[in-house]
C-alpha cells in the first residue's frame, strides 16, 4: 500500500535534488528520507532514482510517477487547506523566504505578530540572499525587493521602496557633496556587489542616468553598506528601509541630492502559478502590507535630502 509521506519524500528529494536537502525541507532526519523512499520503491515495485556518491537521477519510472505523485500531493495540501478554511481557522505548514537584511529589519516583526494571531501555522522563515527556486527548493512563497520577477510565477506587491544617496557629515566635510549625477563620478562610492556600480541609475529629464563612483567598497549586504557609509567611507546608494532612522535629524547620515531621483523598486511576495495560492500566503501578504503601511512606514520618516 503507498504511503502519502513516502511519495512526500520521494517528490521532496526529486525537487531539492538531494536527500540532505529533502530531510531539511521535511524536518526529518536522513535516514527517515531514504527509509521512506525505499519503502516506495518496494511497494511500485521499481527504482525511482538513481544513486551515487555524488548525484542523483530520476529513472524513466521516477520521471513518470514523480509528476503525478506531485500533483496527488499538492491536491491533498489544498483540500486538507479548504477544510481548515471552512471552519475560519488559518493552520498547517507554510515556508517562506525573505531577503537577510530586509527580513531581519522590518519582516521579522511582522510575521512575529501574524504568529500571535495565528497560532496553528507552522511557518519555516528562511532568510536568504540568492534568488530561491520557488518550486524546485518547495517554498510557498518568497518575499523579494527588485523587480518583478520572470517566469511562472506570480507577484504582488507589498510595498514601494524608493532610494537616497546617503553619506556621513564626516566624508560631506572632507570630500564636499556631490552637486550633479556627473559630480558622483569623483566621489568614492560604497556598491552592492550583486548589482555592481551599474545600479547607480537615476531618472533624468533625458532618461535613465548612470553614475560612476571610484570603489570604496563592494559588499553584498545593505546593511554592511549603511555601516560603512556611517564609518566614512563613501557614498552608499541605498533603499530607504535601512537608513530612515539614521537620517533623522542629528542622525548618523545626510540625504545627498544630485538634481535626480535614483531608481527604485518594489517589494513583492511571489509564489508559483502552478496551484491555487492558499488563504494562509494571502492572509500573509495583507498582514505584511497592512504592516509596513501606505507609504511604508521607513518612506513617511525619511527626510528628504
């Protein structure tokens, strides 16, 4: 007789692409992933996958059943979901990713208070930088600050975010503020290194305007970058959720103005368009929304330059 958790942990594997990761996205051990997934095999009477040392493969057999098995699965999570929703509770599992520094800042709180509000979700917050595989690593959504997203996926936004270029009192009274988008090109400048001195773009009556600061430093971390803009070291290009309290009056940095909006962007919650969103993804996205506010809360404190 098959066994929901054993195709749970088969799909897991063919998904993550390995049993290490399957048993993390599980909360299991190991050893209980390949106990489960041998258990499949002997009961389809088949190999699934192919193991070595260093790789896995879905066999022909593996190919054929992963894509059902995965469907089976996920109409089980939405009726087991509709069920719960019926009686007007939000409850069960739910993981979701989120920016280290973004969520660190101002997610955290959020979700902290839709917790209290919810106490029967289980959610797995997962910080993290790189831009996640929203099927393939099994999240139910991912929060992302940039640009809407490729693929089959679909976006809401959360919130605006919108930039200012910040320096310390200390580095405006030895280097002097830069009075133009062409004046940056002398000052040093603090870079966001998954982007590269290319992000400095601002909107001019002409179009889109590149800068080219000297490097300072090249960090992938913004609040890195807000520290290091504090300490003197250059010019950092920022978005406003991490520098609004440091700008306040008497504050550790200065709104510079160079006759120019620099870009901005959006956050967004993001999950895939291959099956229904559930009530417990959209709940979290209007509590967020609703918590960073309109404007969000860092944009309504932030002086302008």
């Amino acid at each position: 007789m098959l066994k929901l958790e054993s195709a749970a942990a088969f799909v897991a594997i063919a998904d993550a692409g390995s049993i290490s990761d399957a048993a993390r996205r599980l909360q299991v051990s190991k050893s209980v992933v390949s106990e489960r997934l041998a258990e499949l095999e002997r009961a389809l009477g088949t190999r699934l996958i192919n193991r070595t040392t260093r790789s896995l493969a879905l066999t022909d057999d593996g190919t054929a059943f992963y894509a059902r098995a995965r469907r089976i699965l996920q109409e089980v999570e939405e009726a087991a979901t509709e069920i719960v929703e019926r009686r007007g509770e939000l409850s069960g599992r739910m993981r979701i990713s989120a920016p280290v520094s973004f969520g660190s800042l101002h997610v955290s709180k959020a979700i902290m208070s839709f917790l209290l509000r919810h106490p029967k979700i289980e959610l797995t917050l997962e910080l993290d930088d790189r831009f996640v595989n929203l099927s393939a690593d099994g999240y139910d959504a991912v929060i992302r600050h940039g640009p809407a997203p490729d693929g089959d996926v679909i976006a809401k936004r959360l919130a605006p975010s919108r930039r200012v270029l910040v320096a310390s009192p200390d580095y405006i009274k030895q280097h002097g503020k830069p009075q133009s988008i062409a004046g940056l090109d002398a000052h040093r400048g603090i870079i966001y290194s998954n982007r590269g001195a290319a992000d400095w773009r601002f909107k001019a009556s002409r179009g889109m305007v590149h800068a080219n600061p000297q490097l300072a430093l090249r960090v992938n971390n913004g609040i890195l970058m807000r520290d290091a803009a504090i300490a003197g070291l250059g010019i950092a290009l920022l978005p406003t959720f991490f520098v609004y309290q440091d700008l306040r009056k008497g504050g550790a940095l200065r709104a510079l103005d160079v006759g120019a909006e620099p870009e901005g962007a959006m956050v967004h919650m993001v999950y895939p368009n291959d099956r229904r969103i559930s009530t417990k993804v959209r709940a979290l996205t209007q509590w967020l929304r609703d918590a960073f506010g309109t404007p969000p809360y860092w944009d309504a404190r932030t002086p302008s330059a």
